[in-house]
C-alpha cells in the first residue's frame, strides 16, 4: 500500500506458540465440556482454525459476520450483522473469538445479542487486546498478546483488505514524505 511501510510486530514462532498454550488453556477450562466457539468473520480466519487445531476437547463452531456503521479507524457501536450464528446456543457454552479488540464496542454488542438467545456461559478470547482506546467495560477472558498501540496487519488483519495472507503480525506505518 503506498504512503505505508510495515515493522514486524509478532513473528510466526511467538504467534503459534502463543495460540497453542491459548488453546490449552481453553481446553483446560473446558475439560468435560463441548463448548461453542463462534469466531468474528473475517479478521478471525487464521487465529480461529489454529486455536481450534490444538484444542483437546471437542468443540462446535460458527461464524458471525459484523459490520460496523461509521468511517474512519475507529468503530461507531452500531453493528449489524450480515451473517448471525445459526447453531442453537440455548443453554450451551459459548466461547466468541476474534482478531483483536480495540474500543471493545464491536464485542460488547456482540456478546449482548448472545446473550439474549440464552446461552449457559459467554466468554470471550481474543489475539490481540489493543486497550488504548477502550471505551466500554467489557471483560476479556482470554488473550494472546496485548498491543498499546498502532494499527495491527497480518495474520487475518487486514488495511483494506491487503495484508490478511501474512504468516506474522506487523504495525502499519506512516511512511515519512519526501521533502
Ligand atoms: P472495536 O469495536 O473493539 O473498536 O473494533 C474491533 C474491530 O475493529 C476489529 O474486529 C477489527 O476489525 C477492527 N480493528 C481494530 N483495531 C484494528 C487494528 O489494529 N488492525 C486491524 N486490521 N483491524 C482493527
């Protein structure tokens, strides 16, 4: 992208060992159980299926779709979805999965619209918790890595969806102009 250069952030190596004790814990936590882990098209891709590969519980899996009305880097709290869960969650546990979260409003929402079709338990997992901005409550259960600031691609992210392919993490930056 032109007018943006990137720096390496988290390589692959930290990335997937990171994920792999995540998913540890997770199962951990679970152990006995079956829980419902939806992931948050389309950031979630690469995260979401590596998690779920070194889980050793059995799980069940959907996808939400969000969209976020508004311009700009930061999300507006107005969300729609272009594509809810479709797997019954009434009495179930369910785990929401996503890239990274920043104002925190885009999972808030989620997570409030889940709640009202009556699960047993809604946690939340992200890679990347970004607190810089955080605008609402909402408590992260668990986390890969936390970032203070910057604008994250790679690994699922994307900036206009380039950069999503890329086996590692990097922060976007501002090339300097040309004097
Ligand atoms: P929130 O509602 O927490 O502010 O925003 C969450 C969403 O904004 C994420 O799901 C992601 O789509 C986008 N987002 C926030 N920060 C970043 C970032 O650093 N990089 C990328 N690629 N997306 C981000």
């Amino acid at each position: 992208m032109e007018g943006y250069g990137k720096e390496i952030l988290l390589s692959r190596d930290k990335i997937q060992k990171r994920v792999r004790e995540l998913a540890l814990d997770i199962s951990r936590d679970y152990q006995g159980k079956e829980p419902i882990l939806i992931g948050i098209l389309n950031g979630v891709i690469f995260f979401f299926t590596d998690l779920i590969r070194n889980m050793t519980i059995p799980v069940k899996l959907d996808f939400i779709r969000a969209a976020s009305y508004g311009s700009g880097t930061a999300s507006s709290g107005v969300i729609r979805f272009s594509k809810d869960v479709e797997i019954d969650i009434q009495g179930q546990d369910v785990i929401v999965v996503e890239d990274i979260v920043d104002t925190g409003l885009t999972l808030s929402k989620i997570k409030e619209s889940l709640e009202k079709k009556g699960p047993a338990s809604v946690k939340i997992c992200v890679l990347i918790d970004k607190r810089e901005r955080r605008e609402t409550e909402i408590t992260i259960d668990y986390y890969g890595f936390h970032v203070e600031e910057g604008f994250i691609v790679g690994y699922g992210l994307d900036f206009n969806e380039q950069y999503r392919h890329l086996p590692d993490i990097f922060v976007l930056k501002e090339k300097e102009s040309p004097t």
